[in-house]
C-alpha cells in the first residue's frame, strides 16, 4: 500500500540492551529523588546535608518523560512488526504489562497505610491524573496517562495505516502539548488542569511518546535509505563514527547528570533534558559509540526487566522503611549516604522480588488470555 509502514532496521534489530540499562538507572534514580523528597526529611531532624541534597535533585522527578519517549519509541518498533494487531489485543496487552503490579500497591497502600480509596479506585481504572480524577497526587501517577496514550497512538497508525499522514498528526499533537505545558507551567513537569480543559499530565504523556514514536520512525526512514544500506565504513570513517558518537553520549550523559543532580547548574526546563536523552536515545541505537556498545550487553541490561516493579513499589518500601530504619534519626543524620544506599537497595530488592511473584505471573497470565481469546477469534473469521 503505497505510503504504509515501512519495515527495516527497527524491526530487525535484536533487543536493546544499553536502553535497558538506562531504564534501570532511571527508575533508580527516581527512587533516589523520592527518598529526599516527603519521605525521608521528616526523619533527618532538618538536617542541612539532606536538604541540600534534595534541593539538588529537584529535576529528578522529571525522568517520568523519559520513560514516556521510550515508550513512544518501542510502540513504534511493536507496530511496524504486527500492524494488523486488533486494538482490542494490544489494550489487554498494555493491561497485561502495566496492571498486576499496579494492582498490588494499590491494594497495599489501601489495606496496610490507609491510602485515600477514591485515589486507588481511580488509579486501578487507569484513570488517575488524565483529567477525570479530582486527585492527581501519588508517585504512580504516570502510570494512567502512559496507558491512553499508547492506546490513542496505536488506534491512530491503525485506523490511517499512512506512516506520513499519521507523523504529521503526531507532530502537531506534540506541538500543540509542548505549547500548551510551555505557557500554562513554564515547562516544568506539573499534574494541573490547564485553562479548566487539558490534562497537563495527559499532554505530557501524549507530547514525549509522541516525540519518542517520531524519533523511531525518523531513525527507521534513515536506515532505509539505499546509501545508508550500502554504505560501506572505511577505516576512517569507522573511527570518525565512533569518537562523534562517543563525545554525544558523554555530553548528553553529562547535561542529564546536571538535571538529576545539580538541578541549580542546570535550570527547569524540561524540554532541554528532554533534548539531551534523545541524542542520548539515538546514539544507544545506532551503537556506535563507546558507552553503547559497551552496555548493549544482555548481562548488563538484564535489570531493565525490573525498572517497572521498581518504580512502582518505591512507595511501599518507603512505607515500610519510615518504621525501620528510618526511625533511627542519629543514624539517618550522621550516615546520610548509607541511609540512602540501603534505602536505594531495599526499593530495588523489593521490586525485584515483586517482579518475581506479581508482575512477571500477572503477565503472563492475561497475555495467555490474550492469545487464546485473539487467536479464537482470528479462526472464527477463516
């Protein structure tokens, strides 16, 4: 069909490991900024040190969006390997990778620590902070948004099936949020409802998987071309390749490490972090460079599988760390970076366990259902 999707490097591609690692590193780091941030400052009896550090790490919070250009980039890859997948199997599989773990903090947080029932009513509908809840506050917030927008992109390529009408479609969409998120809130990661109408958090979602789908369709146009097919690297030109990309994944690398860490060296724009994570993003994938090469390694990304769990278990670990060793103020004062080491190693082995026992079963259990349920379906038509 003339001017369809098509198919070349991004799908052919083996699995990204380097971007694995990145996605356990980011939601680490997100950890980290929640830690410092209405959790373990009521235990330091204000101490300057961690108000520092929390002062420092304000942009942190901000690496949601970075996720959510992941997630437009591999909904790319997933389309253009089946682009006839019925809207109805790609939303029971959103469900399937997003809701088991979910599920289960909710119903914790609501059982053990009292957490507000309208919230976890509306977060296990998956309509948290888009718009329709009163409540937009909670760390899983993300989760909601990140879930419609998918399904609103995934309807788009299905229902035009063009590649260059529906980029043109998804550009104005992420204009007209970036617009939108630039006048209303000065391009700082906010949940508020602009002008009584949008969803700053919904627009968030829909601008950065937005630009993420863009950049994987840009990047799968290129490898398509018939010079970059055929191009043949000479000595040179290999060693050129390589020392430019090796310099932008340490300058992007650089001014994210500025963002996460040194947020009064850095500013509070997201878009310019934003920026710096694509070409990080682009470098990863053309591997290149030293650090992408370096990490696309299966035992170095298989962590990534637990970003996830990690991320939306944080709350719960700080739950149960606010009873344990966070009560030991002179602890927590006087060794300030072993109280965050062990505060970071906790989350992450209760994610890992919980990926373990809940998201990897839940999974697999509603994708099972999936296949049967699709696969029937698919034969009643023959």
């Amino acid at each position: 069909m003339k001017g369809a999707f098509h198919i070349n490097k991004l799908k052919d591609t083996k699995k990204f490991y380097n971007i694995d690692f990145l996605r356990i590193i980011f939601s680490l780091v997100i950890v980290y900024y929640h830690i410092l941030h209405s959790n373990i400052i009521s235990y330091t009896d204000s101490s300057a040190f961690y108000e520092q550090l929390a002062k420092g790490s304000n942009f942190a919070g901000g690496i949601v969006i970075y996720f959510f250009i992941l997630s437009g980039f591999f909904l790319y890859k997933s389309y253009i390997k089946r682009p006839d997948m019925r809207v109805g199997e790609f939303v029971l599989r959103k469900v399937a990778r997003l809701w088991g773990v979910l599920a289960l903090s909710v119903f914790i947080t609501a059982i053990f620590f009292k957490a507000d029932f309208y919230t976890s009513f509306m977060n296990i509908l998956f309509l948290q902070a888009v718009g329709v809840s009163s409540n937009s506050s909670g760390i899983n917030w993300f989760v909601s948004p990140l879930f419609w927008a998918l399904i609103f992109y995934f309807v788009l390529a299905r229902c035009i099936k063009k590649e260059k009408i529906v980029n043109l479609i998804t550009a104005v969409l992420s204009y007209f949020s970036f617009v939108i998120i630039l006048n209303y809130a000065d391009f700082k990661l906010s949940r508020d409802t602009a002008y009584g109408i949008f969803s700053l958090s919904a627009l968030t979602a829909v601008g950065f998987i937005g630009f993420g789908w863009l950049i994987a369709s840009s990047l799968n146009a290129f490898y398509s071309l018939d010079y970059v097919k055929n191009y043949k690297y000479t000595p040179v030109t290999r060693a050129l390749a390589f020392i430019i990309s090796s310099a932008a994944e340490i300058l992007s690398a650089v001014i994210l490490a500025f963002y996460m860490f040194w947020r009064d060296k850095a500013g509070d724009n997201i878009l310019i972090g934003a920026i710096a994570f694509c070409i990080l993003l682009v470098c990863f994938v053309a591997q290149k460079g030293l650090f992408s090469k370096l990490l696309n390694n299966k035992y170095i990304g298989f962590a990534g599988r637990y970003s996830y769990s990690v991320y939306i278990m944080q709350q719960i670990a700080f739950y149960i760390l606010q009873k344990t060793l966070w009560t030991n103020t002179d602890f927590v004062v006087n060794h300030a970076y072993r109280t965050i080491a062990v505060s970071l190693a906790f989350s992450g082995a209760l994610g890992v366990l919980v990926y373990y026992i809940c998201e990897k079963p839940s999974s697999k259990l509603i994708n099972s259902f999936a296949n049967r349920l699709f696969s029937k379906n698919a034969a009643g038509k023959n």
